[in-house]
C-alpha cells in the first residue's frame, strides 16, 4: 500500500481518520507500539490509519542551538513510517503560526474540521497548543464534543526504563550498540545518497563511499563497524561489512563540517548516487587529529582489522 504524505498548511479531509500525534524520532520500540496500535484500531474501524508529525521539530525552532541531536532525517523518518504500513502522514510545518494556535483550535479546527479525526491515540505525555498548554485532561474533555475518541497509550519499559528518543541518542553518545538496539529494535541506521569526493581514500589505498548529511549536529561521531545495504548492484539486497568514520575528519580538514565515509571490504564497483542505509553495529574509537597522512594510514588498518576481527566474532 502507498503511503500518501500531505504537507499543505492547511487539510480538507476527504474521509473520516484514525490519528496518532507525535515527533516520531527514531521511530523506536515506544513508537512502533503506537503504531501497531493505530493500525489495529483504524483496521477494526475501516479507517485510514494516519500520523501527524512536525517540520522542524518544535525544539530546533525555538532554540536551534539547543535541540537535541536528530536521530533520523525526515525522509528517513518518512521511510520507516511507510514500513510499518500507515496510510498516510501529515507533516506540519512548524513556524510561528502553528506556534501560537491555542489548544482549543488546535482540537476543533485542525483535528476536528480539518482532518476529521475519529479516534485519536496519544502518548502518556503528550501536551499541544500554544506553550505546550493543552494536556490530556482538556484533550479527553473536549474530545466528544468534537466527534472523536481519545487513547492514551502508556509508555513502553525496557529493563525498568522508559523508551525514548532521549535514552536512544543517551546510548548512542555513550556507544552502547547494544542499548540502541534494544530501543529500536533494530541497528541504529544512517541512510543517504554517495556523492563525488576528494578521492583521498583512494590514494591512501582505503577508498571511501562519502554520504553528507544535512544536520550538522550528530547524534554519534567517531569510527566504527557497519553493514551496508544498497550497495551491491549485483545483489541488491547484499549487506555488505565496512568500517565508517562518522565526523569532521580533523586531520584532513578544517571545515568542520561532518560526514558519513564508508569503507567497505574487498569491494570495487562504482557506486556514485546510489542510496545506501549504513548500520552501526559497534564503535571502535573516538575521531583523532593525526600529525601526518602515514600516521593516519596505519590507524585506519587497525581500524579495519578491528572491523574484520567484529565481524568473524559475531
């Protein structure tokens, strides 16, 4: 089933909806009981199970030098809300306008009249409106009246701890891979296009797949062991084991500027503007500044010894 994505100002339902509301970062456990609930529930009624989610988050808008790392880009986010079947998205676009809808209108005319929602499921610490200051109370008081049914969903617990966006981006900065794990469900992933480099790796015998990500502020940096999907022409469906850099490559530049390099082993085809989804699997090191190219060769084949010694243990 195609998943329809909606992102106009303002939505004029053709259909009564199932709803549910949130950032939706990472997509991890917490979020994916959401949405195998909405699913149920919007299939037991005959309704399209929707998701309504926010560009930029609310916190990068407000203070964009304070909000947290992004775990996912939208259009990954997008990707994985598609694999877990929800018919359609409605990406609000979140500026000073949306900023300021009291709660009151945000229930009777985006939720009611706008989208028509029917049943609605929200999070145990969901709050909406204008300074966050509608709350589940007002939510459930005025939801009759509005023609929709309201849920609330507890949170999922893992190991006496709530799952969330925050405990995800906790694990990764601290390099747990099993944490994030077990928080997703999954590996943790970055997917994005290859572009053209300065062919550095290639000269130093290590050629790389470079990927540049849009968000400079990073959720993880350092160097460590992937499994890439995407890159075998071949066999498109081939996971194929590396060794990635994730950061601002100090020795080489100056820039500052981040980016995901991958190399994968005994691999030689020419992969230019294909998408890849990289896996981390485990960190080997933090980034260094070396004092010269050959120091940093020799670390980059302990870097990729370290990798193959991973991959023969697991």
């Amino acid at each position: 089933m195609l998943m329809h994505t909606w992102r106009r100002k303002s939505i004029c339902a053709k259909k009564p909806i199932a709803l549910t509301i949130g950032n939706f970062d990472g997509v991890h456990l917490g979020h994916q009981a959401m949405l195998n609930r909405l699913r149920n529930v919007a299939y037991q009624r005959d309704l399209p199970a929707c998701v309504m989610t926010f560009e930029p988050h609310p916190r990068e808008f407000f203070a964009p030098d304070q909000a947290p790392a992004r775990l996912t880009s939208l259009r990954r986010k997008l990707e994985l809300l598609a694999q877990s079947r929800i018919d359609c998205v409605h990406v609000c676009r979140f500026n000073y306008d949306f900023a300021r809808i009291s709660p009151e209108e945000f229930i009777q005319r985006i939720l009611n009249k706008e989208l028509s929602v029917r049943w609605l499921l929200v999070g145990d610490d969901f709050r909406f409106g204008a300074r966050r200051s509608g709350d589940l109370a007002m939510l459930q008081a005025l939801s009759t009246e509005n023609g929709f049914e309201v849920e609330i969903m507890p949170s999922v617990i893992i190991d006496e701890h709530r799952v969330s966006s925050t405990a995800t981006r906790r694990a990764l900065a601290h390099g747990n891979f099993d944490a994030v794990k077990q928080l997703l469900g999954k590996p943790y992933s970055i997917t994005g296009r290859v572009v053209d480099g300065d062919k550095l790796g290639k000269q130093i015998g290590f050629p790389t797949a470079n990927i540049p990500l849009r968000h400079h502020c990073l959720p993880l940096s350092g160097i460590f062991v992937v499994a890439v999907h995407g890159a075998s022409a071949s066999s498109p469906t081939a996971v194929l084991p590396g060794v990635a850099s994730l950061g601002v490559r100090p020795t080489v530049h100056d820039n500052g500027q981040p980016i995901l390099e991958v190399h994968l082993f005994d691999f030689n085809q020419n992969i230019y503007g294909r998408r890849l989804q990289v896996d981390f699997l485990h960190k080997l090191r933090n980034e260094e500044k070396y004092a010269d190219l050959d120091t940093l060769v020799e670390q980059i084949k302990k870097d990729v010894a370290q990798a193959k010694d991973f991959f023969l243990m697991t």
